[in-house]
C-alpha cells in the first residue's frame, strides 16, 4: 500500500509517467503498437479487448486507457474539449497526470484496493481538486488551462461486480445473450449529462432557478449558458469558480456575469451492475459514436463479427454513416485532413471488452495490462 500510495502524484512530470503506471498496473504502460489507416488507429488485446480512435480535431481530443491488474479490470474513455490552446500541454498536465492514472491509482489506495461507490466518488473528487489547483498555479500564465474540460467515463469490474461511473455524454453499452436465443440486446448502463436531454435541462433550472438563461439554445442545440454541452465534467473551472471567469479567457468562454455557485458538477453518476454469465461484452465509446450508431446497431455489429479489430469495425460503421449524411462516399471522407473533418464528425474512442465470466467469478484476471490511446496521432 506504501507503493499504492506514492501513485497519487498527479502533477508528476513526464518522466514519472511510465514509472508510477507500472507502480498502479505492474506493467509498463503500452501506447504503442497500434496500427494505421489514415486518421484511425486500433488495436487487440487477445481475444479480450479491443481499441481504435480516429481523429477529427486539429488536436486529438479524446483520449482512453484499459488497465488489469490485481484482479480489477479499469476502463476509461475521456472526451476532452476545449479547443487546440487549451491542450497544447496535455503532455505534462492534466491529460496524462491526472486523469490517465489519478482515477485508478485512488480507487485503489482508496480503503486498500475495496471499491465501492463512495471510493470512485472520491477518486473524481480528487481528480477535479487537483486539476483545480493546477490551474490556479498556471492560470496567470497560461489562462486558457481554466477552459480546459474533460467528459469521464470509467468503469470498473472488481469482485463479480461492474461499476460504472459517468460525466458528460460517453455511454458504455452492454451486450446481453437473450436467454437460450442466438439474439442479443443492448442495454445502456450510463446515465448521459447533455443539455440536449429534457430531463438534463429540468435538472439545470431546478438546480438554477434564478437563472432564466442556465440552458439556451444555439445553433439548433442546446447548451448550458449558450457555450457548453455538457452538464457534468472535470475542469472547465472557468464554469465552477467565478475568479477564472475573467478577461484573459477566450471571449467565446467568458460569462456575462460572475455567478454564486458553479454551474458545472463533477459528481458523477454512479451504476453497479451484478455481473451475470448472459453478460457477453461492454461497449464503451465517446460521444462521437454514438452521433451515429444506436446502442441496437453497435451491439449487433459486434455480437455479428469477429472479436480481432471489432472497435475498428465499430469506428468505420460510424464513419460510413457520416459520409451517409453529407452524401458522399466514405473513401472521399477519409481523404478529408484533420479540422477539416471535425466538420463531417467529431474525434471517436471505441473500447470493447468481452466478458468471461467463469474467469471473473474465479477473481482471476488475464495477464496484466496496462493499455492506453496515443496521446498525439
């Protein structure tokens, strides 16, 4: 536990990275290996995980990471925004440091190694409070880190148990075998925070009632104060804490008025869920899928095809259908650049992982990985 807790270091520099991810998995972190087909990359783990992203922004803004070891499987996807300024140093700061190893190396020096809900509370709690305190050292000199903001999707299978913790709009997916059926259904295991949803714009201007303005809507979608998606997230501290709402953010950020409480949470919504031997796979995936795959498409897909390069599989049905949209051919999309693309789509994560559940039930994992998306394609 003495070596657990020297993991919880989240303002470690670069170097420290591979060191402290071997600490928290007992392997080094891998974010290499991948394979290349122009703005999208994937790769298998056995027959037991499967990743692919592809690229959209000018910078990358989603990234992932698959970590098993000490018989806890950990999966996170996170859909950054915020725009190019704001990520230009994820490599020594939040985007590495905190959210990439903070949530799984508190879970588990959290209450030696117990997960619970209150223990993943507590890991995003410290998470957002130590990002704040970063941007409070860096603010005077890098303002535009205040914007900076992360949706954060986790998921965690410990002791026959699958949790599920949740900001902002990625959704993890289940594939369940229908009885005694070939069928299988999908069932969303993620609770969304999108102002798009009625019930997300009720919560806002229950938890705002002086505020008429809390949702508008712009451009056709609806937004939280006109600017962001998203009702739940890490950072965009410029949303949570008035003294970052100043001049020296963006414009396009900045908020007409100082306000009393913040406006953005960072509680996130918490399932568990019994793991049951009808259970067949999970789908996690950032928003970017989800535009243009239903839950019933993406399970069929991989309830329908091998397990070798299915998260791709799932990547390019999703860009297909994008294509589909704007009348044009997939081959003539993927010869569109990055920015450009984010036009047609945004970036896309896709984890799949597969259940066995006469190997979870025995609490012994596979070997250990420790498995995590490029931070720069």
């Amino acid at each position: 536990m003495n070596l657990l807790s020297v993991c919880w270091k989240p303002f470690s520099s670069s170097s420290e990275e591979s060191s402290t991810t071997t600490a928290v998995a007992g392997v080094n972190d891998d974010c290499g290996g991948f394979e290349k087909d122009g703005l999208l990359w994937h790769r298998d783990i056995g027959g037991d995980y499967s990743m692919a992203v592809v690229q959209a922004n000018q910078v990358l803004e989603d990234q992932s990471q698959i970590i098993e070891s000490f018989g806890t499987t950990f999966v996170g996807v996170y859909d950054g925004h915020g725009g190019p300024d704001g990520f230009e140093s994820k490599r020594t700061d939040f985007y590495v440091t905190v959210l990439r190893f903070g949530v799984y190396a508190a879970i588990l020096a959290r209450d030696y190694g117990v997960v619970t809900p209150e223990t993943i509370r507590s890991a995003f709690l410290q998470t957002e409070n130590g990002f704040t305190t970063l941007v409070s050292e860096q603010f005077n000199v890098r303002p535009s880190i205040a914007t900076v903001g992360s949706c954060c999707l986790v998921g965690v299978i410990y002791q026959q148990t699958l949790f599920i913790a949740n900001l902002g709009d990625s959704r993890v997916v289940l594939g369940k075998k229908v009885g005694n059926t070939s069928g299988v259904a999908a069932i969303q295991l993620s609770s969304e925070h999108n102002a798009n949803l009625e019930e997300i714009r009720h919560e806002l201007k229950n938890l705002h009632p002086h505020d008429p303005l809390i949702v508008a809507l712009k451009h056709g979608v609806w937004r939280v104060k006109g600017i962001i998606q998203v009702s739940r997230s890490i950072g965009d501290v410029y949303m949570k804490h008035s003294e970052y709402n100043t001049e020296q953010i963006a414009q396009k950020f900045r908020l007409p008025e100082s306000t009393a409480m913040p406006i953005l949470s960072a509680t996130p919504s918490i399932i568990t869920h019994d793991i049951h031997p009808n259970d067949s796979f999970l789908i996690f995936a950032s928003d970017g899928l989800w535009e243009h795959l239903s839950n019933e498409e993406a399970v069929e897909i991989v309830h329908s095809n091998p397990r070798s390069g299915i998260a791709k599989r799932l990547v390019k049905a999703a860009l297909q259908e994008a294509a589909k949209k704007r009348e044009m051919r997939y081959s003539d999309l993927k010869k569109i650049d990055k920015r450009v693309r984010r036009h047609f789509h945004d970036d896309i994560t896709v984890i799949v992982l597969f259940l066995n559940y006469d190997q979870i039930c025995r609490g012994a994992g596979g070997p250990n990985v420790s498995l995590r998306s490029a931070l720069e394609h």
